[in-house]
C-alpha cells in the first residue's frame, strides 16, 4: 500500500511538473481538444485535424440508469435520429402493407410485426455507423480517447478512463460538445425504478409492449407514433401542449392524426406515481386537471419524454469560471461560440439558445474548427434553420411559426395563405387526408417575404429541406407562385397556395 502511495504521489507531481512547464513555455499536446463524440464535436475534430490542427477528441457515454450502453456517435446515431427515423420507417410500411391491397396487392392472411427482427437490424446498422466514426477519425488523425473528460484550466483537460486512471491533456483550444440526456421526473414515486427514456427504448430486445409515452415534444410524439405503427397499444400523456415551441395549429393537426391513427391521448394529465404489480405491470397513477380525479391503468412499459438536460455537471465548468444560465444549466455563449474563459468553446445542445438539432451542431462545429485554425470568420446563422417532426403524418417547417409572426410583426402586419390537399397516393388508399395542410407565414405588403413555412404530410423533410434553402435567398410569396411545381408532388401545392387566411375563403384544394 505505501509503494502504491508513492507512485501515485510521483505520477501527481511529474503531472504538475508536466503543467507548469506547458505553461510556462507556451507548448501544448494539442492544438485541439473536443470533450464530446456525438455529431457535433466529431464533426469538429475532423474539420480542424483537415485543416492541419493536432487533435483529441474524449468520448465517454455513462450507461442509462437502465444499463444501456452504446459506442460513439452522440444521441443522433445511438439513441436518436437514425434508430428514431428507421423504426418510423418500419411503422410506415405497416401502413403502406395495408394500403398495398387496395392497389391490388393480395396479401394472405393477418400481417404482425417482429419487434426482435426489427430492433436487432436497427442495431446493427448503429454498430456500423460506430465503426465508421472510429475509422474516419483514425483516416484524419485524430486522437480518440474513450475517457471522461473535465476542465482543469483554460488549456488543461483532464480524463478519467473506466479504471479510474487520470490523464492530463493541455491544447491552445479546449471545445465542450457534449450534447443532453433525457430527463426523469424524480418527484414521482417509482418513475426511475420502472420508467425508460429515449436512451433505452430503441435497445430493447423484446417488444416494450403496451406503453404509456408520458409528455408531448417532439421525441415523446414520434415514440409513440412509431409504437402504434407497429401494432402497440399506446397512449400519450399531456400535461399541457403539444410540440411546444412549434406552431400549435399545426400540433393540433398532427396529434389529430395520430388519435385517427390508433394513438390514444390522455389530455391534461399528471402522472403521480408507477408501481409494479405482482404480475410484472406497471399500475400508473394520475390525476386528470379536467375532473380533479386520479385514474389508474396498467402498461407494460412507461417510457419518460419530459425533456433534456444538458451533459455539463461533471465538467468542472463553475470552478474554471464557464458561466451557466442557471434554471437551464446550459453554458452561455456568444455568436462565435466562445464562453466566459478565453481559449474555452462550447456549441451544439449545450449552448443555451441554440436549438437542438444535429446538423445544426455539425454546422456550428465544422466552422468553429475554421475560425480556430485561422481559415475564416463565418459566424454560424441560427436563423430559420428547417427541421421535422417525424410523426405517422410528418411535419416539416422552416422559419418563424404564426404565433412568433404574430409577436413580432402584429397580427395586422402578416398574412397566412394556406391550404388543405390530398396527396394522391391517399386517393386509393382511401386515407383521410383532413389533416395534410399547407401554411405560408409572410409580410403584409411589399413583396411579402416569407417568415415561415409549414408543411404536413408524406415525406414532410424531403419537401421542407428544399425550401429552406430559399429562406437563406430572402424568398417571397412571389417567388414561391413563380416556381412551378412538379406534377403530381405534394411539394407543388406550396407552389400554388393563394387563399388567405384573412379572405375567409376555403382553403381546401380541388381537381389538379
């Protein structure tokens, strides 16, 4: 015990020697260090060792509280984006299965979905997407360090591997991307010990079966959406609103559809408490707001979509002076990403203000790696960046929602065009296409540029991503009706939306 004393003691004084000395004569181990391997901060490593930078980026993932683990890549990759965007995909078909026969597809007997199937091709796709990162980074040089890292000053990290060891790192720039986690409520008994979030949900090797989805953002919405799509009893359990943040007509269309979809909604509710029966349920408890009454039933999973926290507690930010908004506990930063402490970085879901969107953060990082090697001073533009909900009817939009419009131009200074269409493959089908709408935010007058746009329907990215790119080129109502659209593309009926909302007229589209 005392020989292992003395070597710690040793290891601790040559470090110490290590940092005075960097200090002193200015040199560093690296140009760069990133601590965060999700989208962002892998993005950012790559572009700077490109650009001539030595790099090392730390990546460590602490399992869920469920035990899930997964490799690098960030939330998108592991327990986001793709597996969120291929079990949507694996909803979608169930539908087009059942739609196939009204085309003329003979289909013998019931269809059933395989959750195993489902997940363990999933999985595999996501190990692939691992392997890659960890290639790419080896192709650009970049140090990859699977270690937990914190700051010690304005140039020094220091990591911790999984055995405890301590590693010192110093860099001229020191950038911190090290995204969220998905939020417990701890107040209500038994929701940690019987609840899941995002983080396990598309882990599981056996179907979660009957699922009470508790909140209403966009994660909690395509969860349960791509549940019912598979055949899963589900239910959505609303506080208050859905999607906020987003455009609330366009909320309402989308949880209308998923009601119409077989998604059952419990609207002002709260949940009190998750116990486990002796059967392996789980009995929830809460109290509808409408009534004041407490209501029970029982589910096979709880799944916990009440919101994100940011990955920035075991930082060390505080002790080196990296303010934080305090009720967030995001960092705050200015337009170039910068912190508080000089040679200190932060971007991607951490920033407080920026949205959480991964190409955002790719965005964001790859720049921030060209002003730090001198290459450029673009500034990332957050303004009107195009995201999409992927719910069964998806919801895509760019730019400012109505209400947002309203607020800061007044009612009188806008105008909505809208329109209700159907897509044509819905005709056959015979699906109810009440909900697919069209809306077009603009400026009253002048050459009324366009403040936002929203689109639900088939294929809602695709549509959307394409006319984003003309809120970058200052696009106005005239130009959208100078466009001409493709024919028959749901994308074309933005190109000849012309009732206002203000004209009372009726929106819905007829003949071709």
């Amino acid at each position: 015990m005392a020989a292992l004393c003395r070597v710690r003691h040793r290891w601790k004084r040559t470090n110490c020697i290590q940092l005075i000395t960097r200090n002193l004569t200015g040199t560093f181990d690296y140009d760069l260090v990133v601590i965060g391997g999700g989208s962002g901060g892998l993005a950012c490593s790559k572009e700077a060792a490109q650009l001539g930078q030595k790099v090392a980026v730390l990546d460590y993932v602490e399992p869920s509280l469920k035990g899930t683990k997964w490799g690098i890549g960030g939330t998108c990759v592991n327990v986001g984006c793709i597996p969120k965007k291929l079990m949507h995909q694996a909803a979608l078909l169930g539908t087009a299965v059942k739609d196939a026969q009204k085309y003329g597809w003979q289909i013998p007997g019931p269809i059933s979905h395989n959750w195993s199937s489902m997940a363990e091709a999933v999985q595999n796709h996501v190990r692939s997407l691992n392997w890659g990162h960890r290639v790419q980074l080896q192709d650009k040089e970049v140090k990859y360090l699977n270690i937990k890292g914190s700051l010690v000053d304005e140039h020094t990290v220091k990591g911790l591997t999984r055995t405890g060891k301590e590693i010192m790192l110093t860099a001229k720039n020191i950038v911190i991307a090290t995204g969220g986690r998905p939020k417990y409520p701890t107040h209500i008994p038994g929701a940690v010990e019987h609840g899941i979030t995002s983080d396990d949900i598309f882990w599981l090797k056996e179907s979660p079966g009957k699922t009470l989805v508790v909140g209403a953002s966009y994660v909690a919405l395509e969860c349960a959406g791509f549940l019912t799509g598979i055949g899963l009893d589900t239910t959505v359990m609303v506080r208050s609103i859905p999607l906020r943040g987003f455009d609330q007509q366009m909320a309402g269309l989308v949880t209308d559809y998923m009601e119409a979809y077989g998604t059952k909604f419990s609207w002002r509710s709260v949940p009190k408490s998750v116990d486990k029966l002796s059967s392996g349920a789980l009995q929830v408890t809460w109290t509808d707001e409408q009534t004041g009454k407490d209501q029970r039933d029982t589910f096979d999973s709880v799944l916990w979509a009440v919101g994100r926290a940011p990955e920035t507690k075991t930082l060390g930010l505080e002790k080196v002076g990296v303010k934080l908004n305090k009720e967030s506990g995001k960092i705050l930063v200015a337009a170039d990403e910068s912190t508080s402490v000089p040679n200190i970085y932060a971007f991607g879901d951490i920033g407080e203000g920026r949205p959480e969107l991964t190409p955002t953060a790719i965005k964001a990082g790859k720049l921030l790696a060209r002003r730090l090697a001198g290459q450029t001073n673009e500034l990332m533009n957050y303004d009107n960046v195009a995201t999409t909900v992927f719910t069964p009817l998806e919801y895509g939009c760019v730019g400012l929602s109505e209400e947002e419009a309203e607020g800061r131009h007044g009612k009188d200074s806008i105008e909505v065009y809208h329109a209700f269409y159907k897509p044509l493959e819905f005709t056959v089908a015979e699906r109810d296409a009440s909900q697919c709408y069209i809306k077009v935010v603009c400026k009253r007058g002048g050459d009324q540029r366009i403040l936002g746009l929203h689109f639900t329907g088939p294929n809602a990215g695709e549509v959307t991503q394409g006319f984003a790119m003309g809120f970058q080129c200052g696009a106005t109502l005239t130009h959208l009706k100078e466009t001409v659209g493709i024919h028959p593309t749901c994308a074309e009926e933005l190109t000849k939306v012309n009732v206002s909302k203000r004209s009372g007229l009726d929106a819905t589209v007829t003949g071709c």
